[in-house]
C-alpha cells in the first residue's frame, strides 16, 4: 500500500496538467492568431483612456492616463479648451494596454475657471477630462506635510480623544444604559460602513473599465472581513484577553480604516481645490469623529483599562486621518481609493458583529431589547445629523 | 510706486521669471527673423519653430507623412485634363476621376477613413476656360455609391444627382465650362451631410475668356473632420491638415500679387471666414465678375460658397492668416505667409 499511495498522487497531478496543457494551448493559439483568425471581418478598435490624477502648476497641466482598453493607444494630439496645443507625453505616445502615460501641457489657465482638456488617439477618437476649477495643486514640500497632517490632526485624532473624553460618565452608567452604548456604537459603525460602501463605489465609477471596479470592491471587503473575523479569534485565544477590551480594539481598527479612507478623500480633494476647508467643515468633521472616540469607550463600559491604552486606541481610531490625508494629497488614485474604502468596510462590518456578539455576552436578550434597538437608532441618528455639517 | 509693485510681485517665484525669459526669447526670434529672412530659407525655418514652441503653444504637435498628400503641392496643383480640338473648333477637356474608400491623416498622427477623388481630400482641382467642353470619366472604386455634382450651367442628367454611381461602376459627366468663376464639385448621394464630410469635394476654376492678370495663384479649400463621428468637426483645415500651413509657411515674394481661391465646403458649421493680417484683398464673389465686390481683411463665407482674393504683402516678415472664427482657428485652420 505505501508504494502504491505516492504512484496514485503522481497520476492525479497528471491527469489535472492535461486540461491545464490544454488551455495554455488555446490561450497560445488566440493570442498568436487573434479573434479574426475566428472571426472574419474587422472591428473598429474599441479604445479607452482614463485620466487619473491631475496637477496644475503655474502655466501648467499634468495629466496621468491610463489605457483601460483592450488594445493600445496612440495619443497623437491634445486639445485644451477646444485649442490644439503642444505638449509631451512620457513614456511615449503609445499607450499599452493597463499601462499609463504623463502628458504635460504647458498652457496658461486661468485660475477659478474650467479647463477642459481633450486627448486625440490616433483614429480621431476625443478623450475628454474636465478640471471644474482651475487652481494650483500644492507642491509637496515641508509645509505641504505640516498642512496635510495638521488637516488629519484636527478631522481625525483630535475629535476621536476628545470623545474617549466620555470614559469616566459611561463607566458610571448601570447595565441597561452601558447596552444602550454598546448598541450606539453599533449604529455609528453601521452608518460608517453604509458611507464606506457608497464612498468605495463612487470611486469605482473613476477606474477604468478594465479594473473590474465593483469586482475589485467586493474582493478587498469580504477579505478584509474574513481577516479580521479571524484574526479577532485569533487574538482573543491566544492573548486570553477580555472580549471588551478586544472588541474595542477593533472598534478602534476599523474606525482607523475608515478614517484612513476619509483622510485620502478629505486630502485628494483639497490638493485638486475641490473643497475648500474652512472653519465650518472642520468642525463639522470634528464633531462627527467626536463620536466614533464614544463609539469605542462605550464598548469598554465599566471595564477599566491603562491611560496608556486608552491612548493607543485613540490613536489606532485617529492616526490613519493623518496618513490618509497624506496619501490622498501626494498621490492619489481612484484605484488606491477604491480598495482602501472597500477594506474599511468589510472591516467595519465585522466589527459590527463583534460587537454585537458583545452586547449578547451582557444577559440573554441583549442584543434584540429595547436598549440595544435604542442605542443603534440612536447612533445612526446622531452621526447622520452631524454627516450633515460636513456637507462640502 | 508703479516700478517696484512690478518687481516685488513673485519674489521667489521662479515662474514670473521665467515667462519673461521666454517673452523676450520670443520677441528675440521675432527681431531676428526680420534681419535674417533675407539671408536664408533654412534660419528663417528655425527662427519660426522657434516662434511656435515659445510663443504661441497653439500647435499640432509632429508631422503628417506628405508622401500621400501634400498640402504645399495641393496648393498650386491644377487639372487641366487632356486637351484635344473637337471638329467645331472648340476645346475638349477630359478629366479622369475616381473615388476610392483611404485613410488620410488629418493632423500629425491622426487619421480620418475618408472617401476621396483619386485618393486625395480636397480632390483635383479641375481648370477650364469659359466655354470649353469638359468631359469627366467618373469610376467608382469605393463600396458605397457616390456621383460628382458639378456647380455650373449644365444639363439635367449631367447633376450628378439622381444617377447613383455604384461599386466599379462608372459614369460619363459632360458640359460646357460655363459660367466664369470659381465653383466647386462634390458628392450628392445621400445622407448628403455624411459623402460631403467624408472628403468627397473639390474646386472646379473656370477661368474668364483672355484669363485673369499674372498671378501667384492657390487654392483653398476651408474643411473640418468630425473624427469621433459626433456630428462636430473636432479638426479645422484649409486643404485637410490642421496648422499644416502654420508649420510650414508659405512663401511668397514682397508686393507678389496673389490670388487665392478660396471655397467653404466646411461641413456641420453654418460659416466659416478668412482673415488676412497686414494686408487688404479685393474679393470676388463666386469669380463671376472681373470687378471685386470688396475691399477688406476679413470675409463670411456659407456651406458652399466661395471667393477668389487678390492681395499682396507690401513688406517682408511671416503674416498669419485663419478664420476669424478663433475657435476654427485654434483647430487648426491657421496657416502663415512668409514674405521675403
């Protein structure tokens, strides 16, 4: 028997190279003959390019394009406002496909008004991108960094501190009022994760088709999901630590992730001068952050933890604004933001079972009673309202 | 307190700077190009790249291969067909024409899957004198049927318009040159919008009896491309490449009278116009009278119409012409007289 045992593995490998072979083969013969081998006739290319990041400098335009198409293009002209004009492209004016190219365009916009700019492929096709208002991307210099990580100081770490702010009050609450909280903090995560969702499928739309953006999205959440899901078990065992406490802290990671999307947005949208951050809109974000530092005290209740890691969790929660606000404003991509708002929600979403598995630890019926119904109302209402002062 | 606002502006911008580094490159060439035009064609050609790139921006960038169509040779390039004296006295001219489907490059790089006389968009220019017979062979090569609709006295079944031309077929046009004028030809198949736009047109001269004076003369046909096929001309022209003429001068001698035969066959755009720069033309309109109508620097011309102009430039340096309509222009119907 044990001769025979590695033979019958060796056969098994066998018969599964044969179809393996076989569609290497097929993919050999279609590359090296094309569909009209297969298909007579001939179809016009279907070209695509996308524009991804832009940056204006004085008198001048950087665009990066990618070819999302099937097959490569030739950018031979570039139109800025309806005007043919002189420019380069670099690598070259062919595009393959998936790749990218920078086109630089000295022209003097104006600032505050659009620009449009349209690129030419060789058979006449336009690709048009319209920059809605002109205005100068910020170089990326030490003030750049002291700006954007103020920007995620003031949006994300500050707010996050001054909610776990709540530490002493909820500690001081009976049992159904702790559920009441624990529940609250469910609600803002639901709400957080809904505003991932639409945010991570609105940056979808910006990829080029060839990305797979809605694919791309669920991939990055349901692994995000998984991940946390076991590594939130993992941990737990091994570290033989109080549910509280590790739930918190994935309240904490998956408020981070989400803060880290929110930087990249906040960031992106400030370097292209699509926002502009005034004293409103900062204190908007800071109140609506104020409650996520709730959202994760309120989890820990009466449990009392070290000064130390409370700060941790404030900066696990608040920290990954700043990063995300450097990300966004150095080198933002729909690609990159599509997949970090995808992993923050399937993130948030475990979180939510957590913590409801949680709450379910506190007595039968829990999670299903008045309190805890309450609370998630509570907490979607209450980031709702303040969603509302962040309206750009 | 004026001077120094100016000089505080940007203190450490180095971009203020070097704009007017660039401005005064620019006003360089412009000086240079005034002394040295005499001196040879080949610094004149620098100096005006030069120009381009500093100065304007404004440009198609690279070349067209001009070994399928060259705009310069299209320019004075005239048809005057095979002559022969008929039995009454008169003159014969017969003209071989036919239409094929080709590819033509619009601007550097781009290309535009036209339907063409003998290949080329404009087509030939067709010459005759008032009152010759002209006899035009028409073959159509192309997959889709087409006709030649002649502007002029003719008969009615020589209209080219109800006698569809089919794939190989073939069609004998024939009529006496009539009126004088500048007149054009071009394709009345329908969807009419979609045969003229695709580049099956060109000008038809029928000079007056003794002829006009001496004179440097060309043709230009005012055309766009819609490339993307969305019912909007994404290029301008005249004589199909966008800025060809803005990249490549055209040189003409001090107070040389020149005579342009200009025609619209602009398509999805109700006008198109010409404008001279330093200089006044006498138009005629249509060419049928040999008294110019006006004396101007800017005309209006509609789909189909067309004037021949007279002018000369009284000093030398590079004029610019184009349509007044600035949007054309920056499309590419923009091109530069250089006068040495």
């Amino acid at each position: 028997m044990s001769k025979t045992e590695p033979r019958a593995k060796k056969t098994s490998i066998a018969w599964a190279l044969i179809p393996l072979l076989l569609i290497a083969l097929m993919a050999f013969l279609l590359i090296k003959a094309g569909p009209r081998g297969l298909f007579p006739g001939e179809f016009p290319p279907i070209e695509e390019l996308t524009v991804g990041r832009v940056k204006l400098e004085p008198g001048k335009i950087v665009l990066v394009v990618t070819n999302g198409g099937p097959s490569e293009v030739v950018v031979s002209q570039v139109l800025v406002d309806d005007a043919f004009w002189d420019h380069e492209i670099e690598p070259g004016r062919t595009i393959k496909r998936l790749r990218s190219a920078t086109v630089t365009i000295e022209y003097p916009w104006v600032e505050g008004e659009p620009v449009e700019v349209a690129l030419v492929s060789s058979t006449g096709l336009t690709f048009p991108h319209s920059i809605e208002v002109a205005t100068e991307t910020p170089p990326i210099d030490r003030k750049f960094i002291i700006t954007f990580g103020l920007l995620g100081i003031y949006i994300g770490l500050i707010p996050v501190l001054l909610g776990m702010g709540f530490a002493p009050f909820v500690r001081t609450l009976p049992r159904s009022w702790l559920i009441f909280f624990m529940a609250f903090t469910a609600g803002v995560l639901i709400f957080l994760g809904i505003e991932t969702v639409t945010e991570a499928l609105e940056s979808a739309e910006a990829l080029p088709a060839a990305f797979g953006g809605i694919g791309l999205i669920a991939f990055a959440a349901i692994g995000s999901f998984a991940v946390i899901f076991a590594a939130s078990r993992w941990f737990r065992k091994r570290t033989g630590g109080d549910r509280r406490v590790v739930v918190a802290f994935l309240v904490a990671a998956g408020i981070g992730l989400h803060n880290l999307g929110e930087g990249l947005a906040v960031g992106a949208a400030y370097r292209i001068g699509q926002i502009a951050l005034g004293a409103f809109l900062v204190v908007g974000f800071a109140l609506h952050n104020t409650t996520e530092g709730l959202g994760i005290v309120s989890i820990l209740g009466d449990k009392k933890i070290a000064i130390r890691r409370l700060a941790l969790l404030g900066a696990i929660a608040g920290l990954p604004t700043v990063l995300g606000a450097w990300i966004g404003g150095f080198f933002f991509s729909p690609t990159l933001a599509a997949v970090f708002l995808a992993i923050a929600a399937g993130a948030i979403a475990e979180v939510v079972v957590d913590v409801m598995l949680a709450i379910k630890e506190e007595g039968a019926g829990a999670a299903s009673g008045p309190p805890a119904m309450l609370g998630i109302a509570v907490g979607l209402t209450v980031m709702y309202v303040t969603g509302i002062l962040i309206a750009a | 307190m004026k001077m120094p606002r100016l000089f505080v502006r940007r203190p450490k911008d180095e971009g203020g700077l070097a704009l007017t580094r660039r401005q005064l490159l620019a006003a360089g060439s412009l000086g240079a190009a005034g002394l040295l035009t005499r001196g040879g064609r080949k610094a004149s050609a620098f100096q005006h790249e030069q120009h381009l790139r500093d100065h304007f921006g404004n440009t198609t960038v690279g070349e067209v291969d001009t070994k399928i169509f060259n705009p310069m040779t299209y320019l004075e390039e005239f048809d005057r067909g095979k002559e022969s004296i008929q039995p009454d006295g008169t003159v014969l001219r017969e003209f071989q024409i036919t239409s094929v489907d080709v590819e033509i490059e619009v601007a550097p790089g781009v290309f535009f899957p036209a339907w063409a006389y003998n290949g080329k968009v404009p087509g030939p220019t067709l010459r005759a004198n008032a009152g010759d017979r002209v006899r035009v062979n028409f073959t159509n090569a192309g997959r889709h049927p087409h006709t030649i609709h002649f502007h002029g006295f003719h008969s009615a079944g020589m209209d080219g318009v109800f006698e569809l031309v089919k794939h190989n077929e073939t069609f004998t046009y024939e009529f006496i040159a009539d009126p004088f004028g500048l007149h054009l030809y071009h394709c009345h198949t329908p969807p009419l919008k979609r045969h003229i736009h695709k580049g099956l047109y060109g000008t038809f001269i029928v000079d007056p009896p003794g002829g006009r004076p001496p004179a440097r003369e060309m043709v230009m046909m005012m055309n766009g491309f819609d490339t993307n096929l969305d019912g909007e001309n994404e290029i301008y022209a005249v004589n199909s490449v966008a800025h060809y003429y803005m990249r490549h001068p055209i040189h003409v001698k001090q107070n040389e009278l020149i005579r342009v035969y200009l025609v619209n066959i602009t398509e999805f755009d109700l006008i198109n116009s010409f404008h001279s720069h330093a200089t006044f033309f006498n138009e005629f309109r249509t060419g049928t009278k040999l008294e110019p109508d006006n004396f101007t620097d800017t005309i209006i011309l509609g789909q189909g119409e067309r004037s021949i102009l007279e002018f000369s430039y009284r000093e030398p340096g590079s004029y610019m012409f184009h349509a007044h309509v600035s949007e054309f222009a920056e499309l590419g119907w923009a091109g530069m007289f250089e006068v040495t």
